[in-house]
C-alpha cells in the first residue's frame, strides 16, 4: 500500500540560519499577501484572478526590479506560498458551494508569528542533520527520526514553521508500506480526564506527570497575564512565556498520545472507542475536561489512520452508547452517573469496579454485541455501528521535551 505521511521534528539553528529562516518565513508571507491583493484587485477589474501559475510569473518579472531581494530565499518559499493561497481559495468556493460559512482568505499578519514556508526539491536526510535547497545542512535535535530516502520512501516537501522561538521541519513523504497481518486481541479503550486510556486487557495508561504540573502553572501564567496592562512590555513578556508553556504541555500531549495509539493499533487487531459528543464539547468550559476532549479528537485521528497502516480496525461505539453507566456484569444501565465518580457500583449485582474499566469492557462488547443490548441503548437514539472511513494522511509529530 502506498501511503503519504508526515514526520515533523525540531531544528537547532544557529543566528546566522535563523536570520535565513526568517527572511524565507517573511518572503512567503510577503509573496502570500501579494499575491491575494493581486487577485482581488484583477477580480474587481476583469470578473477573473489570476492562478498561482500566472501570479508566479508575474512575480518572477518583478523580482528582476522591484522585489529583486527575493533573490536572497529559495524560489521554492514564494511559489509554494502562492499554491497554498490558490488552495485557500478552493477551499473557499467549496464551503461557499456546499452552503457552509464561507471564510475569505486573510491577509497574514507577523502578529501571527513567523509563519511557514515550503520547500519541495532536493531534499535530503542524514542521521544528525537535513539538507534543503538553498539552506544547507541544518542540524536536527533528534536523530535517527526522519525516514531518509530509499526506494520506498519518497520525499516530497518540507515545511518549515517557527512557534514560540522553536523551529520545525514537517518532511512530507510517499511511502511505500506492507500492511501485516494483525492478529491482536480486541479492546475497549474508554479515555478518561484524569487518566488517559483505559484498556479492556487491563492495562492502564496514566496522564504523565508533567501535564498536571504543567495545568497549575498555566492557570498561574494565564492570572499573570490577566493582570498586566495589554500592549505593555511586561505583557508581552508574559505572553510569551504563556506561549512557550502551552507549546510544551501541547508536545508532551502528542507525544503520550502517539505512544499510545501505535502501541494499539499495532498490537489489538481491533479497537472500540466512543464517539466525541462535539456539542457537549464546545459548552464544556472546564480547563481539564476540554484539554482531554481535545486529547479525544487527536487520539481518534491518530487511531483512523494508524490502524490502516497496521492492518487492525477503528470502531467508534454508537453515539449515546452508555459505556459509563452500564454496568458490565449484568448490562443494568444507571439513570445517572456523575463524572467525578470513580468507582462505578451496580445497585443489581453489586460489582464494585473502576470506571474506566468498567466503560472499556462496555466498549469491548460493542462488536459482539447482542441485539438485545443494543436495544436497550437505541431508545436514546443509537445508531448502528460505524467503522470509521480511515484515508486520512498524518503528520506523526515527535519533539524532544524540556522539563
Ligand atoms: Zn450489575
């Protein structure tokens, strides 16, 4: 099977590199903003914009006059900056189309951060560093990551982007995988806020330590921040500290949560999860609980694809399937379950077990499940079981942490 995934990983600079990046992360936002003032000024005259193609050759002739500073970036940065334009704009008139709030492309602002910018061409991997057109050889702060290129691995772009004074390299590659045959068990896998996953084999996957440090001293970060007059320096200051923090509870995050996704989606042969209640999600206003629904959305995404790669199978539990109410035992189905109880205790058969557990045996049970069972639930309004559609390309995303 050919697959098209990406690896994204930190780059260690030196001043005289950065002051490079920097000047390529302004060119494409330079050539991005051009070339969107180029297309709304020609719609207006001719009912017609002009193409990345078209504004590319414009650009070139200017580059002989006006923009002739460009010549110091790689060609590459300012084309692949207009492509992404024409992109926001399909995406644009496809939302407009199917009746969605449409979205016009934004103008970037520096405000925003550095930015990005994409290189395509030769590109290569080597154990300690990366070489790109017109960057050279940049060192890489893990080694060994990034797949280099072989005759099943094809390397197509590399994005670069910059956030809260750290780089990164985003290596698109097409690849060319044998997909084993998995002969795992099957598993429930119920999340949690205060722990992670809970598996139905038993195994118990804990939040690292780090996140709950981290929580506390965000909440302190953020009444900091609250407190100093906006636009003052002091704020400034504050709001990057902010910033790098949340970049870091973010890595440590993702890096727990491909951990734990490759771990199952190589070793079960089938995994039963349940479906995000999305409404329930955006009125939640609770720090804790919305980071694990964002946990949620990454652990599912991770999983659509991962599992394809790894020949095992995603099943998302039918909406408003009780996990947590009912118990395993006996299949009695509480009326209410607080979500800060702990221990689930069934009033019928008197099991006294962990919630988590209990939810992931329930999810377990979901490809078995009888039809009586799945009465019991369809009153609420269940609907049959959906193996998830799972073409999505990822982005695996490893960084080295800093405590
Ligand atoms: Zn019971």
């Amino acid at each position: 099977m050919i697959i098209q995934r990406g690896f994204k990983t930190e780059l260690e600079l030196n001043n005289r590199q950065r002051t490079l990046y920097r000047k390529h992360a302004g060119c494409a936002r330079f050539a991005y903003n051009w070339g969107l003032r180029r297309k709304i000024e020609t719609y207006k005259l001719t009912g017609k914009a002009p193409n990345a193609m078209e504004l590319h050759r414009e650009l070139n002739q200017l580059k002989l006059g006006e923009f002739s500073w460009m010549y110091e970036v790689s060609k590459c940065a300012p084309q692949e900056s207009l492509r992404n334009l024409d992109k926001a704009f399909e995406h644009f008139y496809r939302r407009l189309k199917n009746g969605q709030k449409p979205g016009f492309p934004k103008f970037k602002s520096k405000k925003q951060g550095l930015g990005s910018f994409r290189l395509t061409g030769k590109i290569r991997v080597f154990e300690h560093f990366i070489q790109l057109p017109r960057l050279g050889r940049i060192k890489l702060k893990e080694q060994g990551y990034l797949p280099s290129k072989s005759n099943r691995v094809h390397i197509l772009s590399a994005t670069i982007s910059e956030k809260a004074g750290r780089w990164f390299v985003s290596l698109q590659v097409r690849e060319e995988i044998s997909v084993p045959k998995n002969v795992g068990p099957i598993v429930g896998v119920d999340l949690g806020i205060n722990r992670l996953a809970t598996i139905s084999d038993g195994s118990v996957i804990e939040n690292p330590k780090a996140l709950k440090r981290y929580g506390r001293k965000l909440k302190r970060f953020q009444r900091y921040l609250a407190r100093k007059q906006k636009g003052s320096r002091n704020w400034e200051k504050a709001k990057r500290r902010l910033q790098r923090l949340h970049v870091q509870v973010t890595n440590i995050r993702r890096d727990v949560l491909h951990k734990t996704t490759t771990m199952l989606a190589k070793t079960k042969s089938i995994i039963v999860i349940e479906e995000l209640n999305m409404s329930g999600m955006l009125k939640n206003h609770r720090l804790a609980r919305s980071l694990a629904d964002v946990a949620f959305f990454t652990f599912r995404s991770q999983l659509e694809y991962k599992t394809k790669w790894y020949g095992s199978q995603l099943i998302i539990a039918p909406r408003f399937y009780p996990s947590s109410r009912c118990c395993s035992k006996c299949g009695n189905i509480k009326e209410k379950f607080s979500l800060s109880t702990r221990i689930f205790r069934c009033e019928k058969c008197g099991l006294l077990i962990d919630r988590g557990m209990n939810a992931s045996y329930n999810l377990e049970t979901v490809t078995t499940s009888s039809m009586e069972t799945e009465n019991a639930w369809s009153e609420t309004g269940g609907n049959s079981l959906l193996a998830v559609p799972v073409d999505e390309t990822g982005t695996e995303q490893r960084i080295i942490q800093f405590s």
